[in-house]
C-alpha cells in the first residue's frame, strides 16, 4: 500500500475529512487533495510534510512504514 492510500485510510479510521484535515493543517482544500492524489500516484512526500500530517491526524508516522 502506497502512502497516499495509507493517509486515506487513516482518516477514514478516524472520521476526518479532507476539509477538517486542512482545517488542522492550515492550508486550503485543494492543497490536501493534491498531495493525496500525487501520493496515490507513487510520489512521495517530504518526511517533514508526512510527520507534520500525521501529527495532525494523531498518528505516528513511522507505522506508515510497516
């Protein structure tokens, strides 16, 4: 399982929705759904811009990983 479709299914585990997550972040919509579409895509994020995400959603990013 790819990153993106990792982050996704934490957030459904978690009743977050792509506007509450930006909300968290600080940033808009769109930006989130376009790191998550690049991410399902095979690209991968920043290590900063991971740990920062999943901070916001409660979860430790090295279980990304496992």
């Amino acid at each position: 399982m790819n990153i993106g479709f990792k982050i996704e299914e934490i957030m459904k585990s978690k009743n977050i929705s792509q506007a509450e997550l930006a909300d968290k972040l600080g940033v808009q919509r769109q930006t989130v759904f376009r790191h998550l579409k690049r991410w399902k895509e095979g690209k991968e994020p920043s290590i900063r811009l991971l740990r920062e995400w999943c901070d916001c959603l409660e979860f430790d990013y090295k279980k990304i990983f496992q």
